[in-house]
C-alpha cells in the first residue's frame, strides 16, 4: 500500500517498502520488468519508476502488438507505449536503454535468451516475460516483475523474483472516504443545529469523530458536503445531521425532500444524503458506492427524472453503463444498436420502468391504460431519456444534461477521466457502483476509477460522495446480503 508519509523515490510510483529499501540513505538502483497488463492499464506506467531502469520484454511488445488495433481503452493504451517507445528509440538503442529523465531513469527493451535452467514453458510469452526477470535476477540485479496477474505474481514468487502489482493509482480501500462521519454530542448541539439553521465547525472540535463503522477515530475537517450524523450521548434516538458547506466553516441541518422524487423517499440516513447531494444543482458530481441493493442506481435515476421531467433543470436524462459482462459473455447479440444494448442496458430499464410505474411514482396523472414500458418509449422516442454505452464517449461534449454512469468501478482512473472530462456546461455526473464487485480482472477495489474519483474529488466545492451500506431492496435481499 502506498503510504504518504515515505519520502523515498520509490513514493512516487508507489511500491511498498520491502521493494524500495535504501542503502546508505540513498535508492539503490533497481529494475523493474513490466508485463502487459502493466501497460494496457496505464500506458504512463513506463515513466512512473524514477530514476530505476524500466525492463519491457519483447514478448510484451508482441503482445502489444495485437491489441493496438482494438477501438477501447487497451488499444489506445498499447497504441500510446507504442509511439512512446518509438520517440525513445529516436535517442538511442532501446536494446542497451535509452535515458529518459534527468535522475538517470532508463528504458530497455530486453530479448529472451532461453535459460536452460527456466522452469516453465518458454512456448507461452507470459513465461518468456519471466525468463527476462530470472535472467536478470540470476546476474545479480535487484530485479522485481510488476504484474496486475495475480497468478504471474505467483509464478514469479515460485522462481525466487520479487513480485508486485503496479500501485501507483492505488487507494485505500480500507480508509476510503465514507462521505459522512459519526459523532457522540451532548444534545444541546443538535438542538443548536436546527434552532440556529447552521453550526460552526469549530463548536464540534472537543468532540471524537468516528467512521461510520465505528472502526477509526478522525479528526473534525471543514471538508466540503461531508455529512455530520450527530447522535446525543445520553439518547441514541435524539439525532441530528448536517452538512458541511464548502468555504464558509459551517453545517447545515439536513431533512431530506418533503415529498417523493419520483416516488422514492429516503429510507435510511445514507439514502437521504443522498437524494441531498442529488438534487442539488451546485454539487455537479456525485459518487454512490456500496452493495448490491442499497439504491444507488435507483435514487440517482429517480433524481435525475425529477430534475430532467418535473423541474426541467437538465435537457436529458443520458444514463450509461460499461460493457462488462459478469461470468461467461453469451457472444454477439443481433439487431441494431438499440436492440443490441437492450441487453446490457436491462437493469436501468428495470429501475425506470418501476420509477414510473404507478407503484413507484404514485403519480395518477397518466392513464392507467398506459404502461411503463410505453411511458418509457415515449420518454426515449422525445430524446429526454437516453441511454447509451460508454464505448463511444471520447470526444464527445456532454452540455444540459443530468448523466448516471452505473457500475463505474469497471472502470480504470483514465476511463474515469475520460468520460468526467466530456462534461460540459450545466450538465451533474452520477458515479455509482460497488468497488467490492468488479468484473474487469484488470482492477481491483484499490485501483478501479470509482475509488480514484471518490479520492481525489474529496473535499471539492462542487463535487460529494455518500457511501451507503443497508440493503433496502426487499427483505430477502437484506438477508441474503447479511447471511451470504
């Protein structure tokens, strides 16, 4: 795990400590052997090792090779290495290293001699990919193999080479922001947050701050759209919230919208933070991680109806999802476009159809003979609710528009950039997924994008994030998800 306080180079392209021990006081040098996935998940990844020597095997360059032609976020990314290391060889041999950085920092491009010594199979290019790092290593080099193949680690740890995943992108999982906080306070507090509409921050200083699990201690900060749950020390039942507004040092009570959105009220505390920063027109990005169930998917369209159909404050609503398939894919699908994403797109269909539903919305201005499926075709057929895969985002400007991407933790940092980077003027961003449950097996909970964006936007004026945690599909659901 990267820790913030190391001031070593090996901080900077964040290795953990047994890789990057001193001699002296100062960084011996090393070298690194990166496999593919290294590359295809950060194409940047080759200039991320300080001033170490970066080793790429040329069974890493013919795998490069056959994915430069694919039209998705791997493509490019073999594309991009590809034309960096062809500028590197314009300043040298890239078989005796070139040097790309004042610290002396090199990249090689290194041949498989074929030890006869070689354990494994040298038929299959993962196994060439390590016969580079036991030559290596073999002449005496510190030499460790960095992989996002968890399986590669353990063919490599069997060879006696060191062996980590790239952690230069990752996160803490265990300490991602929650969005709120939990804080025991003596019951005239919370009597002050509603009677006075704002308390000061500096009030709640003499106070512990919890997690919500209870689990760690944290210091009270003035971090904007953060949410306070107060609870009175001597009345678990007396309670208060409030959050935090961004440049003014203060809370806000929060009580939840009075009426349905779209047929949806909050049923816990996270689900009415939530619908907070969701209908909010001045945070323009929200994350919503936690379990299946617990209506990040649903509150987020229900806002987004409300704010697109009933306020008009958006021009459309434009929700989407990544194209990741959970178990074996069911190959080509036929049709057209629309017919073809109907597919993967079902579970936001699901979520609409039941929001405008008469059991969801409760709304008894549509004729009864109309069902939701010809509500929704109606709403798609005026272009107000639209639904696309985030296949063809790039390049695109995304103006007016309340925008879901669902189940972003398929997603890597750069994907997450790439579609927040196509928003444009008055259009809010909706991030939702579960960083526990993802099916890219390039990302994991610490490297996916969802994590990425719920840290780095941590604290900006326009931007919030909830973590919800109580399962309030159905009871069977809650069971499931308690006992399972």
């Amino acid at each position: 795990m990267l820790n913030e306080n190391r001031t070593d180079a090996a901080t900077d392209f964040g290795l953990s400590p047994e890789s990057s021990g001193n001699a002296g006081g100062a960084t011996a040098r090393k070298h690194f052997v990166l496999d593919t996935n290294v590359l295809l998940h950060n194409a940047n990844s080759i200039f991320k090792f300080a001033e170490h020597e970066v080793v790429i095997p040329l069974a890493v360059i013919e795998e490069l090779d056959t994915f430069k032609k694919n039209n998705d976020e791997r493509g490019r990314n073999a594309r991009q290495v590809t034309r960096a290391l062809d500028r590197l060889r314009a300043q040298g041999a890239l078989f005796e290293g070139v040097v790309w950085n004042e610290q002396g920092g090199s990249i090689r491009v290194a041949r498989c001699n074929g030890s006869r010594d070689f354990a494994l199979d040298l038929d299959k290019a993962d196994n060439r990919i390590l016969a580079v790092a036991q030559e290596l290593h073999q002449g005496g080099k510190r030499t460790i193999f960095i992989t996002k193949d968890i399986n590669a680690r353990v063919k490599s740890d069997a060879l006696g080479i060191p062996a980590e995943d790239f952690e230069h992108d990752h996160i803490a999982a265990d300490f991602l922001h929650a969005g709120y906080i939990v804080m025991k306070v003596p019951g005239e507090i919370i009597d002050e947050l509603y009677d006075e509409r704002q308390l000061r921050i500096e009030r709640l200083a003499e106070f512990t701050a919890h997690t919500p699990d209870y689990a760690h201690t944290v210091a009270v900060e003035p971090v904007a759209n953060q949410f306070i749950l107060l609870v009175d020390e001597l009345d678990e039942h007396h309670t208060g919230l409030a959050r935090i507004l961004a440049d003014t040092g203060a809370a806000i009570p929060v009580t939840g919208p009075r009426k349905p959105v779209y047929g949806i009220m909050g049923r816990n505390v996270q689900q009415t933070m939530a619908l907070e920063l969701l209908l909010d027109d001045d945070v323009k990005i929200v994350t919503l991680t936690g379990p299946a169930g617990t209506g990040k998917t649903l509150l987020a369209i229900a806002a987004g109806l409300h704010k697109t159909i009933k306020e008009e404050r958006y021009d459309k609503l434009l929700t989407a999802r990544p194209i990741m398939p959970l178990g074996r894919d069911i190959g080509y699908l036929p049709g057209d476009k629309d017919e073809k994403l109907a597919m993967w797109m079902q579970p936001i269909f699901d979520n609409i159809a039941y929001l405008l539903s008469t059991r969801g919305s409760h709304v008894d201005e549509r004729p009864e003979s109309r069902t939701e499926k010809q509500r929704l075709d109606q709403l798609m057929a005026t272009g107000r609710v639209v639904l696309e895969p985030l296949t063809y985002i790039r390049g695109r400007s995304i103006p007016h528009q309340f925008m879901i991407v669902d189940e972003a933790q398929n997603l890597s940092p750069h994907e997450i950039k790439t579609i927040v980077s196509r928003v444009g003027d008055g259009t809010k961003i909706v991030l939702s997924g579960d960083i526990l449950q993802i099916d890219n097996p390039y990302l994991d909970a610490q490297s996916n994008g969802l994590a990425h964006a719920i840290e780095r936007f941590k604290g900006q004026r326009i931007a919030g994030h909830v973590s919800l945690s109580k399962t309030e599909r159905s009871s069977l659901a809650s069971l499931a998800a308690e006992i399972l």
